[in-house]
C-alpha cells in the first residue's frame, strides 16, 4: 500500500460568481508541495459560473488521465460540491465522464443551477450506478447539518463525513463518532476558495496507486484519516483574506439559475 496526502475539498475559484484564473492551478499545485501533499480534490460548486469552461481550460493546459488532471508533480482529481434543496453540501469525487453524466442524470442539470432534495438525489445516484465518492461536506455545520435526515438516507447519500478546517474545533470529535457509528470513512479538506488555505485540513489514504478508482476503494475501505495542519487556523484565515481580495477585484459573473422554460418542460 501507498501513502497518499490529499486534501479532498478545494475551490480554484475564489467564489462561484468570479471568473476562473488559468494560473490558479499553479499556485494551488505550489501550495500543496509546500505542505508535503500529494494532491487535491477539485470540487468546486456545480452552479458555479464557467463550471465546465474551467474544466475545458484545463484539459488545454493539462494532461488528464485515470480521473485525475496532472498539474506538475501534483495530481488534481475532479469533482464537484452539490448543495442539496434541504441546504446539505455534498462533494462528489469523480472522473469527468461520470461528472457529466451526473450534470445531465436530473430534471435540469446541476451545472445550470439545479438543486435537487437528498432523496431524489439518492434515487439518481442508484439508477445511474456512477463510479463517484459522495462526502459529506461540513455534515455539523449549524445551517447545513446532514444529521437532520433519517439515518437510513444518510446511508444512501454518503460514502464519506468530512472534517473541515474551516468549521474545525467543538464539532470534530462528534463528526468521528458519527462517521463511525454508520460506517462512514472519515476525510479531511479544506475548503479552501484560495492558494494558501490549501492543505489546513487534508486526508491520508493507503491506496494501492493512485488513480480514481484506487482513491474511491480507499475511502470506501475506511482506509482514511483525516489530519488538521497545526497552523490550520492561520492557513483557513489567509485563505479567507485572499478569496476576499479577489472577490473585490475580479469582474462579477451573472449569477447561474436554472431556465424557466427548460424547468417547465423537464
């Protein structure tokens, strides 16, 4: 088995109404070297402007083999985060044949501003049959806590709870224990929307390579720990700084809302 660091939820956008940068990869890639880390989730929110545009530049920039981008000696592995009509994150880990299939699997594609309810999310997931990873992103945050739904969708919804180094403190314990107690993996992210954020809280996974599939039965083998960076707190606030920064210099994009009409003939 092979160690591999990753941190498993990363915005390369500052926000979901800012442009995409085509030198953000390089500062994110620089960023995880210099915390020792192997690689990165891409999870940017599916109703976030230029979702797939960024994708596109990248795939003219980088190599993109094995569900994940190579950005110099750092791998970034594509995904997405969903916010569900009940207000629940949910980040999927996924090559981008099955991204798009699941954009295109709802009533209106996600990339358009579509927010479907955890069940319906649930119902699309089986019917599709996908290879993805479905985390649950900050499940103890207080206005986007997962544990409000029966446990036997919970069940369904989630491979994964997340320990994230922008809500970590009082939360963290409780998260394990309810990771634990319904077989869940246990994995850590950022959250970070800006280079130096990245790596405050990242996931080790013993894999036995390091494509998707051999990251997906790590997490799925429970074969995970999550680590907080022990100046997390100073990382996630630098972060936060530079994603505030941005958001006051770069050009705002139209905000993504599903079509009226599209909704009404779906």
């Amino acid at each position: 088995m092979e160690t591999l660091r990753i941190d498993l939820h990363t915005h390369l956008k500052a926000a979901k109404r800012t442009p995409y940068q085509d030198d953000a990869p390089e500062h994110f890639a620089r960023a995880l070297s210099e915390r020792s880390l192997d690689a990165l989730a891409m999870t940017e929110h599916f109703h976030a402007a230029q979702f797939w545009e960024m994708h596109d530049a990248m795939l003219d920039r980088y190599a993109y083999r094995r569900g994940r981008f190579e950005v110099g000696d750092t791998l970034f592995y594509t995904g997405a985060e969903i916010t569900l009509r009940e207000r629940i994150d949910v980040l999927i880990i996924a090559p981008l044949a099955d991204l798009r299939r699941i954009d295109r699997a709802f009533a209106h594609p996600l990339s358009r501003g579509y927010h479907p309810g955890a069940r319906e999310f649930a119902d699309v997931f089986d019917a599709l049959g996908v290879d993805a990873l479905r985390i649950g992103a900050h499940p103890l945050r207080p206005d986007k806590r997962a544990d409000r739904l029966p446990d036997a969708l919970i069940a369904r919804l989630f491979d994964a709870f997340e320990i994230n180094a922008c809500y970590a403190g009082e939360h963290d314990g409780r998260i394990a224990h309810a990771s634990k107690r319904r077989g869940l993996a246990l994995t850590g992210g950022s959250d970070a929307h800006a280079h130096p954020g990245v790596g405050a809280a990242w996931t080790e996974a013993a894999m036995s390579g390091d494509t998707f599939h051999d990251l997906r039965d790590a997490v799925l083998g429970r074969r995970t720990t999550a680590h907080l960076h022990p100046a997390h707190e100073d990382l996630t606030r630098a972060g936060r700084d530079l994603k505030q920064r941005l958001k006051a210099e770069l050009p705002r994009l139209p905000k993504v809302t599903p079509d009226a009409h599209e909704m009404a003939l779906a």
